[in-house]
C-alpha cells in the first residue's frame, strides 16, 4: 500500500516532470527550422533489404488506424545499425510507432484510454478535485504533443521503441508497458525499480551512439535532427526536419503552415474533459473523485 508521504512524493515527482518538459516544450516552439522537404523511407522494407532483424508493431493507434513505420529516409541508416548493435547484444529492436499524420496525432490525444489516464493523474496531482483544462493542456502537451513543430513524429523523426530477446522472446523489461502515463513515465523516475531504470538507460545508450536522443519525459520515445533533437543534442543551428504532412503515393512532402498552433486548444479540452467525467460516471473510474 502507497503511504501518504510516499504518495505526496509521487505527486510532486509527477507535477516537476512534467513541468519541466513543458518549458521543454516552449523551448522547442521557439527553435528554428529550415525544412529540407527530404521524403521517406520504409523502415520495415529497409530491414528486410538489409538482413537486419526488427520488430514492428501491428496494433491500431488513434481509432483504426493503421501504425505508419515510415521516417525521414536520411535516418533510416542510423535505425538500421541501432538494430545491428541491439542483434550483436541478443536483443531485437522494436519499432511501436514511426510517422503520424496531424489528424492521428489529434486523435491520440483525444483517445479515451490516454486522454482518461493523464486526467485521471491531473484529478490526483490536483487533490481529487478537476483541474482546470489549462493543467489538462500544459500536462498533455509534454505527453502526447499537441503542437505539429513540438510533435517529433509529425515530423517523421522520432520512432518509439520497445526491445525484446533473441533467445526466449522476452521483453527487456523497462518497468512499465509502452505508453504508461504516470510518475513512471519519466526515463529516470525514482519511483521505477534500479534494475528497470538500468534496462532504460542501456537501451538509450544504444540509440544515442547513432544520434537518436532520448525524450526524458517519457522512456520509449527517441528522435534526430529535428528542433527537439537539436536541443537535447546541443547542436547549433536550424534544424532541418519540421512537421509535414506527407503524400504516401507520391513520397513526397509538404511543410505544415502555422506548425505552432496546437491541434487541441483549450476549449476543446474543457469538452473533452466533460465527456470524460460522462464516461466515468458510467465506469465509476473516478468515483469519489469528481
């Protein structure tokens, strides 16, 4: 059982974190970028070419959409010999989501599942009571970006990963499942046991000898040579991959205009906040606490 101190601990872990990656969050809306428009590459065709073990993701994301395992095609090397070191160590890289488009990225947000966890943890970090929806949006904006130019993955950049073994098939456990929305989320949360924090940060070590910086708000996220990777990296100058939207058939893409703006504004957070406390009424999730 959780005690109050430790509870309180928790609580004002989770409120610093995702504090911080909020500044984060400003910081990249105010890096530049000069768009290279380079197309994209099929990180699952490229493996299979190259003989590299990988795993994919085949579940939904958003509703019924399909998971798009495509990225910026000047990355896809650096993938690709991330996969090589995690096979020479017995491990196989997993791929749990690449590109999204503006309109999955919305949808992510607004997804019961995530949308009801991050307010439930709001309605804890908030002693029981709703927050305001501007908690909800500064809170979600760190957890499920809700501006194209912060959101890694519209910009076909960032891939979210999980590992597993060679041998038996296991996962490397890194104390939670992909996409935990908690005081855990955080790479080096003090509140993940020693031994799965290790997990985590080997795992980054990997991708981080190949330029692909970890997200440290949240432990399977990894992304390079956009506004965000710039800043985690310390490298100078306009990042050249920005949000797109992309054309499939053609390979090609486009840059996104007003790229600041979030997908979500505020008032349409306050409605989905309502639709939540209608969903939990029927659950009884949040008795108690509404």
């Amino acid at each position: 059982m959780t005690s109050p101190t430790d509870s309180a601990a928790r609580r004002a872990y989770w409120a610093e974190q995702l504090e911080l990656g909020y500044q984060l969050v400003q910081q990249i809306q105010s890096y530049p970028v000069v768009e290279c428009c380079e197309p994209f590459g099929s990180l699952r065709d490229e493996a299979e070419s190259a003989g590299v073990e990988m795993l994919f993701s085949d579940t939904k994301i958003a509703g019924e959409l399909e998971r798009v395992h495509w990225i910026r095609r000047g990355l896809i090397p650096d993938v690709l010999a991330i996969a090589r070191d995690m096979n020479q160590r017995g491990w196989i890289l997993k791929i749990e989501d690449g590109y999204r488009s503006l309109q999955m990225q919305k949808q992510l947000g607004s997804k019961p599942e995530i949308f009801d966890a991050i307010l439930k943890k709001c309605i804890w970090e908030n002693g029981g009571t709703v927050p305001a929806p501007d908690l909800l949006f500064r809170r979600g904006s760190v957890l499920v970006a809700n501006v194209p130019k912060v959101g890694t993955h519209m910009s076909g950049t960032a891939i979210d990963i999980s590992v597993w073994r060679r041998d038996d098939g296991s996962e490397v456990w890194r104390g939670n499942h992909y996409l935990e929305m908690s005081e855990r989320t955080p790479m080096r949360s003090p509140f993940v046991e020693p031994e799965f924090v290790a997990n985590r940060l080997e795992i980054t070590s990997v991708l981080e000898m190949h330029g692909f910086m970890h997200f440290p708000f949240e432990f399977w996220h990894y992304n390079k040579g956009d506004a965000l990777g710039h800043i985690l990296s310390r490298i100078p100058g306009p990042a050249k991959y920005g949000p797109v939207h992309w054309d499939a058939e053609r390979n090609s893409v486009e840059p996104v205009e007003n790229a600041d703006q979030p997908l979500r504004p505020v008032p349409e957070i306050q409605q989905e906040i309502l639709a939540a406390i209608g969903r939990a009424g029927l659950t009884s999730e949040f008795r108690g606490t509404i």
